[in-house]
C-alpha cells in the first residue's frame, strides 16, 4: 500500500542521507523533493506545502542535534509530521449504544457492502460481539444478494424486507428486530450512487435522522483521487460522520488523497481494508501506517496479526511434539494455514522491517504456498507423520503426485529438516536464552514465549 509514495519519499529523503550536516540548503533541497513527492502520490498541494513548510522548519531549528545523522533526522521529522497528517493518534468506533447502531455511507463501487461484512465480521470475532447486518441498498439488487452472501460466510444474520422502497423504514424495522433479537450491535449498509445527488443527500439524511446512529463512517476508495476528498466533504457536510474508512488499499493507487481527507473534514480514518477476504481489514493507527509508509515496517501490527491466530492448547502440543522429535508435516501444514489466516502474504511480509523496500517490484501471490501443499497432500498419512522413512523412490513418487520436480521435493525435504533443528534448538538453553535477548526490544506474545512457532 501507498507503495508509488513511499518510493518517492524514499528517494528525497536519500538526496541528505550521507551528509555531514543539516544546512539551509539540502534541506530546501530534500523539502522540495518530498513536497513534489506528496504531490504526484495525490496529496492535496496546500496540505502537502504545509507539511513539508512544518518539516523544513522543525529540521533548521534542530542542526545542533549530532547524534544523529541528516538522514535519520530528517527521516524521524517526516514521519511525526505524517503521523500528525493522519491524525496522530488512534480513534475506535463508538459501541456504547444498546444496540450500537453504525450507519454505512460512500459512494456506489467504494466497497460499502464489503467492508459492512468485514466489520461485522471484525466485531464479532475480535470484540465479541453479536452483530446483525442491515441490507438498506433498494436500488440495487445485487448489493442485497452480496451482503446476504457476506452473512452467511460469517455466520451474520441479514435483515432485509423484500419489496420494501423506503430505506429508513427498513432501518428502524432493523433496530427493532435487533432489540428484540439480543442483537447488540446493528450495521446498516446504505445505498450508493456513481456521483453525489440532492436525492442521494436527502435520503441518507433521512436514514441517520430515523435511526440516530451512535457511529456513522464515510468508505472512500483509495484509488478515486481528489474526488475522494471532495465526496468526502460533501457527505461530511449532509451528515457530520464520525469517521473515515479507506478500501481498496492493496490496488495500484498514489493514496495521497486518502490521506488528505483526515486534514480537510477533520474526521479520523477509523479502518483500513486491504483485500476481499473477511479478515482483511485493520483498525488505522497513523504511528504504524507511518512506518510502513517511510518503509520502517510493522511489526506490533504483525504480532497481533500471530496472536489471533495462536491456539494454546494447539502450542502446548506442538511443543512436546518437538521435543520428542516427532514434529511432521501435518504440524508444518497447520503452521502454513495459520500463516494464511493471517492475510495477503506480500502485505505480511511488507510489516517486517527493511523487507518492503526489498519486495516492492517482487509480485507474491496468495496462493505462495500451493506447491508446498501439492508436495505434502502427494504423501501418505504415514509419510507425513515420520518424514524420515522418504526416500528417493518415495521422493520420484510424491514429485509426479504434486506434478513437480524432484527437485522441489528435495528442496522442501531439506528446508523441513532446517526448520526441524532450529525448533529444537529453540527448546533448549540457548534459545531461551536468544528469545529473553530478543524478548527485551520486541513485544512478547502473551503464552507464546515469543516463539514464533507457538510456544
């Protein structure tokens, strides 16, 4: 995400690095440089020339400083001063409400249905929560199927009345039949249109009068430019929001105007939503999305990604699995589902310090891991549970099963026995030891040891 500016500020911010000191001059010059580059990413020129006035400043005010080199300074300016562009701080969604009623609003093709899933999905798995999604779209038919569809992947009921024309009676209905049903909190999905009308306008008025949400967030694709701002305004205007939802993050999009919208309603981007499956969105916080813009990485984001998928008894398991020596590759198959869950693989290794950079022009499909798996399902149960008895007529066998090379069998037998030993050696004295090391600069997995194969 944000990838067009990223490389951008990366490249003004390379012009000082190397420098011995801060002067008035590379300093203009480095300014000019990321002004330009906020620009061509889409950022509004006034926000952007305010910004970057901001930075030019706060750097001329500290060339005292010696510990650190221009890079690295102007670098950690750039970055307080984009965290304070998105807001600085993050904001959560109001749940106060019995029910909590959250009003969906954008324009038609900006991901609303979509992202009213997500979040319910969201709600229910990681707040606990027991949701029920609203289809209030009587213009078009399809959005009433898809959130249907949405539902019943989740498990979300969908309330919807068939034949119904009048999108605030339908949502009252909805609160009612969410009272009623021990619902406690209601996601109503509003219809869209191709550009913003008074009829439009009025009838999302009417919607947030009835039903007085106790949160109303405004989904802008990211990809849509300038227009997004101004939409954004717009709907701001109708129906005072309080938040942003920004979709579409993970397409061929500059992003800048996305992230504009915080500076001119002065409303907070709340989530992010990066791909179509359930799971792929992401409460915003500006410090992470700040790093990961600047190509620091993401790694608190990463570790919460691996504590919801952490199973406890499943760890407790797997350890004495390893310290019998009887780790397979049914356990490796779990690991690599649980990596799955976890979202968009290039998204996921993008949050690892450094790496981004490295992958940015690499394309990871999702499906990375369907060789391995091909490799491991061409087993037999007795195969995967003592790898050790695959030899090579084995090894001819499961290639022509997975339709692979030898090659590649030999390649996964040998990286299984890798991994084997380094699990193993993480049992014993010295990678307890590695791990308190480690466990002193990162954050610890609550149960997990910081074992990053579930101990």
């Amino acid at each position: 995400m944000f990838n067009s500016l990223q490389d951008k500020l990366d490249k003004a911010l390379h012009n000082i690095s190397g420098r011995g000191k801060i002067t008035e001059i590379n300093v203009a010059e480095t300014v000019k440089e990321i002004r330009r580059a906020l620009v061509d990413a889409d950022v509004n020129y006034k926000v952007a020339k305010d910004l970057t006035k901001r930075v030019q400043d706060k750097a001329l005010g500290q060339n005292v400083l010696t510990s650190l080199t221009p890079g690295q300074l102007m670098t950690k300016i750039v970055h307080d001063e984009l965290v304070n562009l998105m807001g600085g701080t993050h904001e959560g969604i109001n749940l106060s409400g019995k029910p909590s009623v959250i009003l969906i609003a954008g324009l038609q093709g900006s991901g609303k249905t979509t992202f009213s899933g997500k979040l319910a999905n969201y709600l229910k798995q990681k707040r606990n929560k027991k949701p029920l999604l609203v289809a209030c779209d009587v213009y078009r038919p399809a959005a009433i199927d898809q959130l249907k569809i949405l539902g019943e992947q989740t498990g979300i009921p969908v309330y919807s009345e068939e034949g119904a024309t009048n999108p605030s009676a339908i949502a009252e209905n909805a609160v009612k039949f969410a009272k009623t049903n021990n619902h406690d909190v209601v996601i109503v999905d509003t219809a869209g249109r191709l550009a913003i009308d008074e009829q439009m306008m009025n009838e999302i008025k009417s919607v947030h009068y009835f039903i007085k949400p106790d949160e109303t967030l405004f989904v802008v694709d990211s990809m849509t430019g300038q227009d997004a701002v101004n939409t954004a305004k717009a709907f701001n205007e109708a129906l005072n929001f309080d938040g942003v939802v920004l979709t579409k993050l993970d397409g061929d999009t500059r992003g800048g105007a996305a992230l504009t919208i915080r500076s001119v309603v002065e409303k907070p981007i709340k989530f992010i939503s990066t791909g179509e499956k359930m799971e792929a969105l992401d409460v915003f916080y500006p410090e992470r999305m700040a790093d990961r813009i600047l190509g620091m990485g993401d790694v608190v984001s990463l570790v919460e990604r691996a504590q919801e998928q952490f199973d406890e008894e499943e760890a407790k398991k797997l350890q004495k699995k390893i310290a019998k020596n009887e780790f397979g590759f049914d356990d490796f198959l779990k690991q690599i589902n649980q990596i799955k869950k976890m979202g968009n693989m290039k998204d996921l290794m993008g949050m690892i310090p450094g790496v981004g950079k490295a992958i940015k022009d690499i394309d990871i499909q999702d499906d990375a891991f369907k060789h391995i798996e091909a490799i491991i399902h061409s087993m037999t149960p007795e195969e995967r549970r003592r790898p050790s008895i695959i030899n090579t007529q084995r090894k001819n066998r499961i290639a022509r099963g997975a339709g692979r090379k030898i090659e590649d069998v030999n390649q996964l037998m040998k990286q299984f026995e890798q991994m084997g030993k380094m699990m193993k050696m993480m049992q014993g004295p010295q990678g307890k030891q590695m791990m308190e090391m480690m466990s002193k600069g990162m954050p610890k997995i609550p149960g997990m040891g910081g074992n990053l194969f579930g101990r």
